[in-house]
C-alpha cells in the first residue's frame, strides 16, 4: 500500500514538473511571438513612414528652384526608397505584389541617382525628367495610401503579421479560394502599370528604342521556366507561376515569372521574381526577396563573385566598372570587353548580399538593347596625341580605349584616362579618331562607393 502512494505520489510530482515546464514553455513561446511581432510592426511602421516621405520628397524636387534643393530632395528620395524596400523585405509576406512594390522601389532610387548625377553635371530637369517625377509622385501616393489602409485594418481587425503570412500563403497555395487578405493584391494591380525605370553607370541612359540583341526565335511559356530554373541554377525545387502579358521598359516583350520556393522559408523569403525575353529567351531581370544580414564580404569580393555569376551565365569577358554598397547589398556594373577595350553601352547590373555572397539580383536590359557584333575601327591617333589634348594639371594614372554612347546614340571609340586635379578624381573621354574631347566625368567617392559625374 505505502509503495502504491510512493508511485501516486511520485507520479504526481512528475505530471507536476511537466505541467509547470509547458506551463514556462508556453509563456517562453508567447513572449518570443509577441517580440517577433513586434518587429514585424516596426517594420511596417518603417516602411509606412519611408513610403509617405517619397511623396513629400518627390514634390518638394518638382517645385525646387535651385540646384542645391533639388540635389537635397533627389538625394532623400534614394536614401528613402532603398529604406523602405529594406524595410518592405523584413515583413514575413512572400507575395507577388511584394516583388513589384520592390522594384518600383529599386528603380525609383536607380532614376532619382541618375537624375542626381544629370543635375551636378548642370544638364538640369528636362519636361521629361519633371513628367516622370510627377508620375512617380502619383504612384508613391497610392502606395502610400493603400498602406495606411493596411495599416487601419490591421487596428480595426486585430490582425497580426503571423496570420497575415499564413492567410496569403494559403491564397497563393489555393487559387480556387476567394482570397481573405486583399490589401498586397490591390497594390499588385496598380504596380504593374509603374514607369519604367533602369538606370545605372555613367553612361545607362543612353538606352537604345530597339534591342540589338535579341535572336528572331520565339520561346514558349515552358521553354521559359527552363530558362528560369537553369539561371537561377541552386537545385531547389519551385513552384513557377508565368503571366505573358507584361512588357520590361515597355520595350522588351516578356513572360514575367515569379518562384516560389517548394519549401517555403518561416519568414517567407526565398521567392524570385524575374522577366525573361520572348524573343530569344533572355533573362531581362531578377530579383530574389531576402535581406542581407551583414557585411561579411568586402566589395572586392563581392565583384569576383559577380564575375564568376556571369561567366556562368554566358556574359564572360566582363569587366565590374562601378560599385555601391547599401544594406549590406553590393550594387556592380559590368560592362563588356572586346581585347582591352571596355563597351560601355554592353552594361549588366549585379546585386550581391554581402552576409554569404547570394547574388540577389541581375539586371541586363542595357546589354540586350545595345549588344551586338561590332567592327571597331583603329584609333587614328596614338594614345600619346591623345594624352597631349587632356588638360596638363590633369596628374592621369590610367588610360585605356573605351567605347561610349553618344546623346545622338551613335557610339564612339575612345581613349579613357583616368587622373586627379586638386584633389579630385576624374575620367576624361579623348575621341580615338578625331582627337575631339567627348566627355568628362568626375569620381566622386561616398560611403556606399565610388560614382561618376
């Protein structure tokens, strides 16, 4: 009998223990949800507040007089943009509109950073330039909007980011539903109509009407999933959704695919997002929805991986010519190499993460409007005439031949010298036939790296 209440009793205390460890347990696992969530909530709050500083940014550069404010709000505008995309990429939402949203946001910054350098070389804002920038105003408002109504119903419903996640992957999971959670979809709709917007490198706006580069051969919606798996080229497993109705730039006629990992990641990310040319089956762009958790690669490193990203991927003879680094993202430009000859309007984007060297994404739309087999002609004159027409004070540490892009949108083979003046670094462009000085940039280095002007 007294065994039998030893084991009552020491049955008791065991379901006890257990009952008070779940009882921790469960307490431990709310308060880590409730601090998930609450990041979750600044993250949006964040990207809510970057959002409507694009609006105010976008008309304060549209109504500025001097070119020193216009230069401040150009500069916000970049700096906002690529906040509210890092911000935009910590929400735990893997959806399609997530993907447009953030390109607009990336080539929103890409536009406003050209536009920057237009305005410090004193070319001023075109009727162009001020239409696209009121244009672009028109769609941070909306984006702006539809946020803050996100942002009511999640008060009004007591919505939390978790269950925000779960219901939209069950509504990419189950097209048959009717969906529960609509706000991203809404913003999906109108983000597909955004301008078009590919800028990068001294000499990206020189963007041609016609791609050069692209073979008569048409590609079927599933040649284009093949194209797509093999470029990514990681061996997992996606499910790939295919719309044929978009165009890229409004030029490039497109399948836009988005992946989806078969095994999706807890917070969502792992989703790609590319567009891939109907004629000839290029990959046009790609971006993959991740952060990058610090800086682990230098920039230098971060460029060889690039390289190596292309080679594989049939860009080889590249050369990286500029490179940023923001949220521990690597921005490269490569352009094309004929002998020692750069060809600047043969130019490739690459974006690198800089906490494991993932390349997160790529950007070839310059390359497939301007490449194509071309005939250099010989220099008429030596690099030593050439180096006679630069300005003497100019102290020139590196010279090569290059080919540039022309406003006129002929290209021009040229000697490029590379030197410093009172402090200042700058590229000088003497025409190799002629003799005649086409064009001068200066290299202004920042935090994020070095950029021409």
């Amino acid at each position: 009998m007294r065994k039998s209440w030893w084991l009552l009793g020491g049955l008791v205390l065991v379901l006890a223990v257990a009952g008070f460890w779940g009882y921790r347990q469960s307490k431990r696992l709310e308060q880590l949800q409730a601090r998930v969530e609450a990041e979750y909530q600044r993250s949006f709050f964040t990207l809510v507040g970057h959002v409507e500083s694009l609006d105010t940014r976008l008309a304060k550069a549209q109504i500025a007089g001097s070119t020193e404010q216009t230069l401040v709000n150009l500069s916000e505008i970049w700096r906002h943009a690529y906040a509210a995309q890092e911000a935009m990429n910590s929400l735990p939402v893997a959806h399609e509109s997530l993907s447009r949203t953030g390109k607009f946001l990336t080539q929103l910054a890409d536009y406003t950073f050209v536009l920057a350098k237009q305005i410090a070389a004193g070319k001023g804002i075109s009727d162009k330039d001020a239409e696209q920038l009121a244009q672009l105003q028109q769609q941070s408002i909306y984006l702006s909007g539809e946020l803050h109504q996100i942002q009511q119903r999640l008060s009004d419903e007591r919505l939390t980011w978790t269950k925000i996640a779960q219901t939209v992957k069950q509504e990419i999971g189950d097209s048959r539903g009717t969906p529960s959670f609509d706000g991203f979809s809404k913003i999906e709709k109108q983000m597909l109509d955004y301008p078009a917007l590919v800028y990068d490198g001294p000499f990206s706006e020189h963007i041609r009407k016609e791609p050069r580069a692209l073979p008569e051969q048409v590609v079927s919606p599933e040649q284009a999933k093949e194209i797509a798996q093999k470029f990514i080229g990681d061996g997992k497993n996606y499910d790939i959704q295919l719309s044929e109705n978009q165009n890229t730039a409004g030029i490039v006629p497109s399948y836009s695919l988005q992946m989806n990992p078969s095994q999706a990641q807890p917070d969502g990310s792992g989703r790609i997002s590319l567009d891939i040319s109907k004629r000839g089956g290029l990959v046009v762009w790609m971006i993959k929805d991740r952060t990058s958790s610090g800086q682990n690669l230098s920039l230098e490193q971060a460029q060889k991986i690039g390289k190596e990203f292309l080679a594989q991927r049939g860009y080889s003879n590249m050369e990286v010519t500029s490179g940023l680094i923001y949220a521990n993202i690597a921005t490269l430009s490569y352009v094309a190499t004929v002998g020692d000859i750069l060809i600047y309007p043969d130019l490739v984007k690459v974006k690198v993460a800089l906490d494991n060297g993932e390349v997160i994404g790529f950007e070839a739309l310059n390359y497939i409007m301007s490449h194509t087999e071309r005939n250099l002609p010989s220099p008429a004159i030596s690099v030593e005439e050439a180096r006679a027409r630069v300005n003497s004070k100019l102290l020139v540490d590196r010279e090569r031949l290059a080919l540039i892009p022309l406003e006129t949108m002929d290209e021009v083979l040229c000697y490029e010298f590379r030197g410093r003046m009172n402090g200042d670094e700058f590229l000088v462009y003497i025409n190799a036939l002629d003799g005649s000085e086409e064009q001068i940039l200066r290299l202004v280095r920042t935090n994020e790296g070095v950029i021409g002007i």
